[in-house]
C-alpha cells in the first residue's frame, strides 16, 4: 500500500529525500491541471492562460520552495492544519500570485 502523502511529507522531514520525489511525482500532474484551471479563469481566455507563464517553472519553484523549509526549518508543513495537498495548493496559488501581480485577499 502507497503512503499517504502526509506520511510522504513526514518522511521527508525526517531526512528522507526520496519521500519528497514520490510526492512531486505524484502530484505534479494534479498541481498543473490546477494552475491551468486558475489561469483559465484569472484571464478568461484558454490562449492568453498558455501565455501567461510556464508552469513548470511555477512547479518547480513550489517544490523549492517545500525543500527549502526543510533546509531552513522555518515555514514548515502545518500538519496540524493542512492536509498535504492543501498546503501544496497553497504554495501554488501564492506562486501564481506572485508571478501574475495579484496580492491576497483575492
């Protein structure tokens, strides 16, 4: 049986890299469906959404950004709060936010 991926996320934390590929490989799919679908819906316009920007790049600065909370020990996964990949989103749409110009409360 596969881990969960709060498990996935506690491996990680615990010094197991491999955990934060499993993750990654599992859920990037998910994660680009959903930056699309928000593009889509941010400028109305499936063409201008491809034109936005890549989302791979916006991909890999997420999981950069996941890594990096290990590294620094700050800004950790909540797991008290979020699910795994309510965090995942999370760090997306900020990533998005930040690329398009928006600043929260949407």
């Amino acid at each position: 049986m596969d881990p969960t991926d709060e498990r996935l996320l506690h491996d990680f934390y615990a010094c197991d890299a491999a955990a934060l590929e499993r993750l990654a490989a599992r859920h990037d799919p998910l994660l680009a469906r959903v930056a699309h679908l928000i593009l889509v819906a941010r400028t109305g316009s499936q063409v201008q959404a491809l034109g936005e920007w890549d989302i791979d790049d916006r991909l890999s600065n997420v999981w950069a950004h996941v890594l990096m909370t290990k590294m620094t020990g700050l800004a950790v996964w909540p797991h008290q709060r979020l699910t795994a990949l309510a965090w995942l989103l999370h760090l997306l749409a900020l990533e998005m936010d930040r690329h398009l110009g928006f600043r929260p409360p949407f």
